[in-house]
C-alpha cells in the first residue's frame, strides 16, 4: 500500500535528481520514507536520495518496491504548475502507479524491479569539505563546458577552485575561504571528474540551495545536500578521472 | 471591392485557426462577413469559419472569393505586436492581397480558387452536448500526447472524460458536471478521434474560451466556439476512429 | 600592456556587432582606443569599429594588437547577468586573453595576427542620407526574410523605403520624411543589397539606437551607429548586389 499527497515542486525536484543519472529507478517505499539508490549505466555515478514522510500533506505506506519510469513521470510533472498538488497511488491489482495533477490521472506501468539491485554506498575517507551556494558555482560549470569534457574541484586551507583545461584555453573559478559557507581542508585536494555528470547533477539543484562537497587526492567527490525544504537528503558521489600528467 | 482594418490580435486568432488544417485557403468575402470552410488534405476534419463585419474596425466589401496562403499571413502577423492595427486590401489588378502592419506592406500574389471546391457542412445527429472551458482540458491533452495516437471523448449523464490508452500506460481526463459549463448527455457516448488533429485544434483555441463539443456513439465530434469577442464563430468536425475493440 | 575593466554589456554590444561578420578578429589596442576592421571571408561587407577609452571604467593600456575569438567571447560573455563587470587583461607571457567575470576567468590563447592584414576603410560619395530609429526597420527587415534573398534600400527626397521583391510577394516599408530623424536626398538613390548580411548587422544593433544610412546609385551602404553610450563608433559597408533589370 503506498498513497501520497505533495507538492508538485518538491517532487519534481525529485525527478530532476535522479532522471540526471538514470530513466528507470526502483523507488523502496517505507512507513517513515522513501528511498532510492541508483548507479547509471557506466558505473560513474551513484545516488542515494532519501524523501521523508514530512515532505509530504499526505503519507500512507507499507513497505513495498516500485519500479518507475522516472523519464515518463518527468514528462508529466512538467504539465503542472507551480502550486499545483499531485497525488500518487500504487495499484497493487494492475501493477501501476497513478499519478493525478488536477483532473488529470497517468497510469503507469511498473517496471520489473527483480534485476535492479541496490548499490552500497561507499565508505570513504575524503579530508577536505567545502560548503557553497549553488548560485556561486554555476557560472564556472558553464564556461567550461565549451573547454574541455573534464573538470577538476581543488580544496586548499585558503580556498575552492574548480579548473577546467582544454587544448588552448582555460576556465577557472576561485572562491576564497570568506566566500564559502564553509571550507575545511589540512592540505590540498584535488580530483579530476567528467564535466558532463557534474554539470547535469549541478543543473538539477534547486536554487537557493546549499552544497557539500567532500573531496580527496585523486579520489571520488561526495556532493551532499536536501531538498523538499530539509525533508529531504540527496547524497551523489561521481568517481575520479585519472589525471595523465601533463 | 475588399478593405478592411482590425486588431492584429483578431487576425491572428482567425489565421491560428484556420493554419492548423490548410495552408492555402479560400476566404469567401460578402458584405456582411468573411466565411471560410475548408477540409484538410486527408479529409479526417473540416472547419467552419465566420467572421462579422463587426469584429473589424472598418469593413467595406463586394462579394468575392480571395484564395490566400495561409501560412504566409500567419508568418507576417507573427511580425504585428500586441495592439497593432492590421489592414487589408484586395488589389484587383494585381491580384495581390495587401497586409499592412504599421509601416510595412506585405503583397502576397492570391492562390488560384478554381480547384477548391467548397466542402458541405455535415448535418450530423449528436445526441450528447458538453461545454468547458479550454483551459480545463488542455492538460489531459498534452499528457496525452507521450502516451498514444488517438483519444476517446467520452460524454455520460455524470461526467465528461478523455482517456488516451496507450500500450502500457493509460491517461484520463474526467471532468464532473459541476466542473462543467453544461453537460446533456441521456445516454453514454463515446468516440475515438486522432489525438493530433483534436491537439492541434485545441492548441488554437484562445485562453479563455468557453467550446461545445458535440458527440454519439462512434461519430464524428463538432467543436464549437467563438472568436473576435462573439464575432467569430467556429465550427470544427473531426472524424473518429472505428474502435478496434480491446 | 592591456588592461582594462567595463560593463558586460558594453562589450557584449561590441562582440554582438563583430561576430555578424567574422569569427576571429584582430583588436588593435593603443592607449586611447581599441580599434578593429575586419572584412568577411566573401569581401562583401567591412566593419570599423572604434571603443574610445571612455567606454571604460579602468583602462590602461600600451599599443598592441590581439587576434581573439570572437565567437568565444560572445559564448563566455552569455554567462554574465545584466550589471555584471568584465576585467580584460592580456597575459603576454603566455599568449593569452583572460575575461574575468565575477569569480570565473577564461583564460583564452591568442590567434596568430600576421595574416589578417587590415583593410582600408574605402572613401565613398553616397550622395543621400537616411538617419532613422533602429525600431522603425526591423519590422520590414524580418517581414523581408520570407520573400527574397536581397532588399533594396531607396531614399528620395520624400521618403525612404526598404523593398523586398520575390517571385510572388513583396515587402515594402516605407518611412516618410516625418517619420525620420533626417533625410538628405537631392535626388532618388538605390541600391540593392544582400539580405543576410543586411539583416544579421542590424539585428546586432542595441535597441534605441539611431542609424545613419548613407547611399548612392547602385553603390555601397555605409551604415553608422554609436555604441556604448557614444564612446564607441560602428561603420560598416555592404557592397550592391547589381540588379538585374525587371
């Protein structure tokens, strides 16, 4: 049994997330949340979401596994509008989901969710941390994206840069200790990672929002931050390039 | 004799209309109105257009047939910005129509009418009446559209509905009596209808328009509403389907 | 030495102008202006254009010449929000133009200046003289690029016209002596022009900017503006296309 009310912006913020890294997901309903894991195809990303049952006007569930088309409920959201309240109903009997924007009900179809299995979330070491607002990163992601397909985040005691090297140019953003919210780093890290999966899950964060990043030497960045108003958690870790020295 | 001067804003509507069954049409010009009827090259749906003396700010003409491409003057008054005056001129000699937006003059060259014959309105015996506004269907509609190729309009003593079944998911539209302007149905009529041609008619209806959909049992539909502020009046049949029964 | 500090808008303006015509340019810098002429790959349209010290809030610079991807700048300075500054500074050690935008720099490689020899500016009598608001053109301008691949621009001692002629419409805007800020003709001049280039130049002009244009008979056009609050002069000449008597 799984039967939800919310707003139509807290879960299309949802979507957004995770429809950067896959097009079908298994969604694991609980009593107090919901939770997903997801890697994508070529194993560079992963995404651990968590959506607790505050996030929603209404929540009832027993514990059950949904397979979701999350492009084709994507597709949907988009026709509400901002205020707008959408109702999910699990139909056991039919195997779907219903989603209902104002008069209008999709039914969709579950997916199989036997081959899905649940990736494990690292454990990892990472040494530095730095704390910023989306809006203070993303012009840096978009100037690199005509540069060079790779990107590397540096954290130093002094500051955060993100890098970008093509062939003849170069972008760069530097945010001085006292233009973070926060940052703790010993010594300097720095890793090299695929600018498109950074750049996608960057352009999904909702605006006005507050990120961490936890990073290393040569070693995957963990991106932390909620949404749904800190009712929910989106943890997304993205592996390393290896620098070939140059 | 034709020579005319409206809103842009009138034009446009009109063209909007008439564009998304023909490119060239045949407007038929008397003193009173201008009358439209065309059917689109596959004869699947047939438009039923007048427009009064009234809904122009100066209107002089004879009778006469002016065949026009429809999509030249679409693209022209797309030029014309909210508020703009348009005037229209036949130039007998050149046999040209005249569209002057502020200071620029478009001649267009007129379209042979010979070949276009003027189709007969159906005289049809649609037992269901339903009308709504154009905003309270719009979205069922566009959620329609990613799902399958044809829509059933479904009209009952209780409910209006649209349902698009798709192979694996299925979208519903239901729209209460209360929801409705009106609602006359004695028995359950139901009809499918290719969702392309009803999406683009619907797309053309301006915001805020009350339509009438008339309806039987695997019939054609009429849709009617007006336009130029109650100057305008139109009429659009589509041809349905043949169920193959599932 | 250069360096140099402005609004983005300004020298958005500037790049907005230089990329109609070319993709890679040669700035010549001195301690007073920067200074650019450049001619498109076909020879059939020339661009000179001067930024006075002025246009700056710091400028500081010795005499020096930059070859620069126009279209680059055009791609970073799209990053820039209205009210943003942009710090220009030529790196010479390593070759480099660094535009720095908030706390993004792009640090872009110079291009190789020796081949891009600078044209002379040609010394024409255009005998008439168009002064007009870049709003009252644009509308005949876009209703022309449906119709025909050239436009002939008229002035007579009247009025001053823009002409499209295709195989079966024209275009026709038409500014009477009232409707301009001046006219100088003694006698009709026209002269037929490309569409392309003409259209893709005054679509770079910032809104509410007057134009002077200057013609003859079968001649060149020599358009005038100022950018940049009148700190920064744009000439630029499009050759006839000769017409072929109808």
């Amino acid at each position: 049994m799984f039967q939800a009310r919310t707003k139509a912006d807290t879960l299309k913020e949802l979507i957004a997330i995770v429809s950067t890294l896959v097009d079908e997901a298994k969604f694991s309903i609980s009593s107090e949340k919901i939770t997903l894991r997801a890697v994508d195809p070529a194993h560079v990303a992963m995404l651990d979401v968590q959506l607790k049952k505050d996030a929603f006007e209404e929540y009832k569930a027993d514990e059950v596994d949904l397979g979701v088309d999350v492009a084709k409920i994507d597709q949907f959201l988009r026709l509400a509008r901002a205020g707008d309240i959408v109702d999910l109903a699990h139909d056991e009997d039919k195997r779907r989901l219903n989603v209902i924007v104002g008069n209008t009900t999709k039914r969709m179809s579950l997916i199989d969710t036997t081959g899905m299995t649940e990736p494990k979330v690292p454990n990892l070491n990472l040494p530095a941390k730095v704390s910023l607002n989306i809006e203070d990163i993303m012009q840096g992601i978009r100037a690199s994206e005509s540069v060079s397909d790779h990107v590397a985040l540096v954290a130093t005691p002094e500051y955060f840069e993100l890098i970008c090297e093509g062939d003849t140019d170069q972008v760069q953003l530097k945010l001085a200790k006292d233009q973070l919210v926060e940052l703790e780093a010993k010594e300097k890290a720095r890793s090299l990672f695929p600018l498109e999966y950074f750049s996608n899950i960057m352009k999904s964060v909702p605006s006005g929002t507050k990120l961490t990043f936890s990073l290393g030497v040569d070693y995957p960045v963990k991106i932390e931050f909620s949404i749904a108003g800190e009712n929910g958690e989106v943890k997304y870790f993205l592996a390393p390039r290896i620098e070939s020295g140059d």
